[in-house]
C-alpha cells in the first residue's frame, strides 16, 4: 500500500540517544503544562499520542527525569526505560521506537 509507513535503515535515521532523551523531556514538560500536546503528534503514534494527551498530573508533583536506559533489540527498533521522580514517587515510563519514513516513531508508551 502506497500510504503504508515504510521501514528506514538506521544508516538514515537521527541518533537514537538524543531522540529518546528529547522526546521524554518533552513529554514531560507536557505533562508540567509547558508545551502543547500537539508537540509529539508528528512522532508518536495515534494511541501514544492520545495516551499522552490524556494523562495530567498535579502541578505540585511535576515529573522530573532520574536516569535512561535505551536497548536495541533489531535495526530500526529502539526500546527505552526510563525513571521519573514524581514528587516522592518513582515510576517507571516504557517506549518503544520505530525507524519509519525516516524518522523515529513511538509506538508504545506506558507508564508504570
């Protein structure tokens, strides 16, 4: 199918250390009310988009980034956990990155 997304070779593809690390900084200053959702609309999945959209957390308890940890389990696939402090909690964010079209997309997000 023409409209289909297409595979990208990671020759082709940006770095996937400082695309993680900016993604999640800017989810979170989503979630903190300093950007707009629609940020992410480009690189994220229809349902990650919307998970991210729906989730909004206390002001009081905005989410700050502890550590990132990036696998790559096939070329073109990137998989990252990823520690936040929310106020006195820690929690853990799941993602996943494909290599589409030229660019990485998040197909899944969870937060644990």
């Amino acid at each position: 199918d023409e409209f289909s997304p297409v595979p990208t070779p990671l020759s082709n593809l940006p770095d996937i250390e400082t695309w993680i690390k900016k993604y999640v900084l800017t989810t979170v200053e989503i979630w903190g009310g300093r950007r707009p959702v629609s940020q992410l609309a480009r690189w994220s999945h229809r349902r990650v988009y919307q998970q991210i959209a729906e989730n909004s957390y206390d002001e009081r308890a905005k989410p700050k980034i502890r550590k990132i940890y990036i696998q790559e389990p096939i070329e073109g696939v990137a998989e990252s956990m990823v520690t936040l402090r929310f106020g006195e909690r820690v929690r853990s964010l799941t993602l996943r990155f494909e290599g589409v079209d030229e660019r990485w997309l998040c197909t899944e997000f969870k937060l644990l």
